[in-house]
C-alpha cells in the first residue's frame, strides 16, 4: 500500500468524517492480483477471488441474464464496483444499461443506475454474513430495486430475490426465497420474467 500524508487526502482544517476517511483509504489501496476491497457499513473489507464453484456460479448467471437482456437497453456485468456516496461495493453480477457512458475518471457505475444486484455467497462465515446481512442493507439504503442471493450455505441452498427496498429503514420489503430445485423469477425491472434454476445454481446440495 502506498503511504500518503495526511495533507494529501483532506483540508486539515476541517475533521474528515469517517466516510471521507474510509474513501480515501479506499482509494489508496494498491491489492495484489485476486483480491478486490469494498466499503461496507464503515468497513474495508478485502476479499479474495472466490472459489472455482462460485465463479461458475456467477459466470452461469451472468451470461444468462445477458442473453435474456438482448435487445433491451440492459446488460449484465461482472466485477465492476458499483459507487454510492463515499462507498463501494462490487456485486458478483449487476444488470445496468448496456450502453453506460462513464466519465475516464469515474471508478464504477452509480448506485442510482444499478437496476440489479446479485451475490453468490461465499463459505467464510464473514462472506456469508456480509452477502446476507450488510450489503442486504446498503443495498438497501441505495434504492437497488432487485437483490438476488444465491447461498450453498443456506440449508441445502437457496435462492432468495429481495424487491421493494426502503431506503430510510435500509430493508427490502419483499422477499421469495426457494430451496435449489425450484425456479424463482426475478419480479420486476429489465430482468422481469429470467428465471433462476438449476440450470444456474446447479442441483440441490445434500448434507
């Protein structure tokens, strides 16, 4: 990581907020090759590239979606951050518009634009809970209207579709969540009517 003075990141006459901070931090790292950091709820956490099976997984969603988003506006996208305030954050797979315009120096796609988000949960119990608990709610908080999680971890696996985000109580108002082997459509938005199945997670895990 390469070190930089205090004057380099803020006006020292003003105390940075935590947020500032945070960002500023973020904004410095320098990770090696497989890992990537995000801003979660007043944390930086660095993870690594996920296992072989949760790449399938995501790679397996994410050209589905994009088939399915053909001709629509829409796209489904893989590790891009995706920025909000002063957080970031780097869904497995998001679906935005397909012909986004970024500015050279913009690190990611704005929260506001993300139409959805999903995650394909990692083994650590810390993965689990960022993927199920935390970025649940600063989803949430960001107003992204579909959040799916798809979770080996979950019993014998489930697939959960978050909708109707409530972006002061930093909740989803609507959840369907179905055990691995049984189909779940996405509700709404540009991905209304994709279905997730085992064509997608794979056949339902046992033990």
């Amino acid at each position: 990581m390469t070190a930089l003075r205090p004057e380099e990141f803020f006006d020292l006459d003003e105390a940075p907020t935590i947020d500032e901070v945070l960002w500023q931090a973020w904004l410095a790292l320098e990770l090696p090759e497989g890992f990537h950091a995000e801003i979660v709820e007043g944390f930086i956490e660095v993870s690594p590239t996920g296992r072989l099976t949760h790449a399938l997984v995501a790679n397996r969603l994410r050209r589905g979606m994009d088939a399915f988003l053909g001709g629509s506006g829409f796209a489904a996208y893989q590790d891009m951050n995706v920025i909000h305030g002063k957080k970031a954050w780097i869904p497995d797979v998001l679906v935005a518009a397909e012909d986004y315009e970024a500015e050279p120096a913009q690190l990611g796609v704005a929260g506001g634009d993300v139409k959805l988000a999903a995650e394909v949960v990692s083994r650590g119990h810390e993965d689990r809970k960022r993927d199920r608990v935390r970025k649940r709610r600063e989803y949430a908080r960001a107003g992204i209207p579909v959040y799916v999680i798809i979770d080996d971890f979950d019993g014998d696996g489930h697939v959960t579709v978050l909708t109707d985000p409530h972006q002061d109580r930093a909740t989803y108002e609507a959840e369907v969540r179905v055990p691995y082997g049984t189909e779940v459509t996405v509700p709404e938005g540009p991905a209304k009517g994709f279905v997730i199945g085992v064509a997608i997670t794979g056949e339902p895990r046992q033990g």
